[in-house]
C-alpha cells in the first residue's frame, strides 16, 4: 500500500521514520519484529457510552479501529469480526506475501477465476485510469521496482532505464476474461498500494455498522473512514500532516460519515531531494513534483485514495477542475512553497 501522510490527532512520527527506513510499502520479518503489539483501550464517556479502540500491525502498516458504542462488549466483539475481515482480505490483495492471488498475477501475468475481491479491486482501477485520463494507473510497479532497486545499490535510476520500462506501464493492457484478469504484455506488474488499503477499510466499515456499530472512526495510516458520530455526539476531528514536520497542521477538518486520504511526496521517497518517491506518472515514469501534499474527501476510501493519487499527478488547477467537476468530491492541495489551494466545497463538513 502506498504510505499515507494525513491522521487523527494521534501523530506517531517513529511510525513514520520506520516506515521510511523499512522500504516502500512493506516490512520484512525482521523489520515487523521491531513493531509494538497490539494495543487497545476502552474508555467511558458517560454512563451509556463507551469509546472502544484497538491498534494492530496489518498491510505493512498501522491500522487503528475506534468505536463510540453503549456497550463495551459489543463494540469489543463487533471489532474482532472487523479483524478477521482484514485479515481475510489481506491475504487476497497484499503484494508482498508470495502466496496471494495478487502475487499470483504479478508473478505469472494471469489470475484465474474466481478471485472477485481482486478482480472488483483492478476494475475499479479501471475506472479511475479512464476517468483521469490516465492519471491514475497502477501498472507503474516496474519503473517503483527499479527505483527500489538503484537507489539500494546507491544510485539513480538513468532516464534510458526508466524510459526502457515504459513499453510495460499502461492499464490499457490489463485484460479480463471469464471472471479473470490477466496482462496483455509481459513484464507487466501493478500496485494496488492506492486501492486496496482504502478497500479494505470500506469493506470494514460496512461490517460494523451491519454489526450494529455506526459511530465509528477507522484509519489504515492515513485512509481514513469516518462514520456517525464521535464521542457526545461531536464531530470526528482529522487533521492534515505538516509536509515540513513543523507540527502546525495546514487543515483540521470536521467530518460526519466519510472518507478522507492524503497522497505526499514526503513520506516514501528514495531520495533527499524527493524527485523520485512513490508516486510515479505512468507517462513519464518519473515522479510528479508540483505538489507535496494532496488530500480528497469523498465516500469511499478506495475512490478517495485512488482520486488523490491521481491528482497528484495531474497539474493542480486540472486536479482542482477535475474535482469541481464531480458532485461529493472535495480537495486539499499544497504546493512545495507551502501554498495551498482548495475546491469550492472543502469547507463543507463531509
């Protein structure tokens, strides 16, 4: 998954320099070993409302999961399904583990039927690829792949490298078949670092309010779903990351039930300089460098996470544009002078 730059009011900097010294978007054995256990808490708000949350290790990330429930058992039991979900649907969609369908794909260039939150997740791909006209694309895993590899050996990867890559890149080539989903051209890999974390934390929200918990805040580094209420009814409070770490948040945002992510340059980045991080535009194979930070509000996590990643690479007043254009869209955008731009609704509570 792609790491994230926007949190609740719980700002965890050694998580942060951990993760950039883990690499891009996974950790090893050794590396998890590092990582604190679980950590959860239940605290009384009132005499009919309890404040629930537990913290665990998953997707090569933190994810937290809090609840505002009358009762402590039940918002403990309905967040233990919640855990189960993620793992289940961590071992269909995560990169790093060899021995998932998505691994499968990279691998051999097909999947088989029968892997649908896979295949649901890569259409979705689809639809944003084509909606951003081509912004959005996660068959860029080859240029992050060489980029991971030169800056290890203790250099930057040539634009001839690069440039040599490019005939893999582009979701034009994904194909799918009789339930399946397999690439036009070998070589092919892609990233679902944009997708399936946001997935993920959808697919968990909708289990605990079928769960009987709606009032619930649920964050994977970053993508970030709030739903009903926080505790005494208030609002959920997210705060946008500082680009330059100073710890003055440019933006603390009220949220209802939502969706809130952030795409930066400042987080997974191979150089000091930051020309080359984790975001790649699939047309050039080089990372885009206009802006620093962008944060989208919308429904969905997943859509929310894909939309920033997108507009990040596009120039900001297209971004701003494209958003303005879409109903339940909204953004936050900060340039590398520390200049911040926002759609026309950015100000509304989501």
């Amino acid at each position: 998954m792609k790491t994230k730059s926007i949190m609740p009011h719980l700002c965890d900097e050694k998580r942060r320099s951990f993760l950039k010294l883990s690499g891009l978007l996974g950790l090893g054995a050794a590396g998890a070993a590092l990582l604190p256990t679980p950590q959860a808490e239940a605290v009384l708000f009132g005499p009919k409302e309890y404040k629930v949350s537990e913290t665990r290790l998953s997707m090569g990330s933190f994810l937290s999961i809090t609840a505002i429930h009358p009762s402590r058992d039940e918002a403990q039991h309905a967040i233990g399904l919640a855990w189960e979900e993620v793992d289940r649907l961590c071992k269909l969609l995560s990169r790093h583990d060899p021995s998932t369908p998505l691994s499968h794909l990279n691998r051999t260039g097909t999947l088989p039927q029968g892997q649908m939150e896979v295949v649901e997740v890569v259409a979705r791909s689809l639809y944003h690829h084509k909606q951003t006209g081509g912004a959005f694309d996660i068959t860029v895993q080859p240029v992050l792949d060489l980029y991971e590899e030169r800056f290890a050996a203790g250099r930057k990867p040539s634009d001839a490298e690069i440039t040599a890559l490019l005939p893999r890149v582009g979701s034009e080539h994904i194909r799918f078949a009789n339930g399946g989903v397999s690439f036009a051209k070998e070589g092919m890999s892609i990233t679902l670092d944009a997708l399936a974390p946001g997935y993920i934390v959808d697919r968990v929200s909708e289990l605990l309010t079928r769960r009987g918990v709606p009032n619930h805040l649920i964050n994977c580094s970053g993508d970030i779903r709030t739903s009903g209420t926080a505790a005494k009814g208030k609002p959920w409070t997210v705060a946008i990351q500082d680009p330059a770490k100073h710890k003055d948040y440019p933006e603390v945002v009220s949220m209802g039930t939502g969706a809130i992510c952030t795409s930066g340059d400042y987080e997974a980045f191979y150089d000091k300089e930051k020309i080359f991080h984790h975001i790649v535009n699939a047309r050039t194979g080089h990372s885009p460098v206009q802006s620093t930070s962008v944060t989208v509000k919308g429904q969905s996590v997943m859509d929310a996470d894909a939309l920033s990643t997108a507009l990040f690479v596009m120039k900001p007043a297209d971004g701003l544009a494209f958003v303005d254009s879409r109903p339940g869209l909204e953004c936050f955008l900060i340039d590398h002078a520390g200049g911040t731009k926002k759609s026309a609704g950015w100000n509304k509570l989501a």
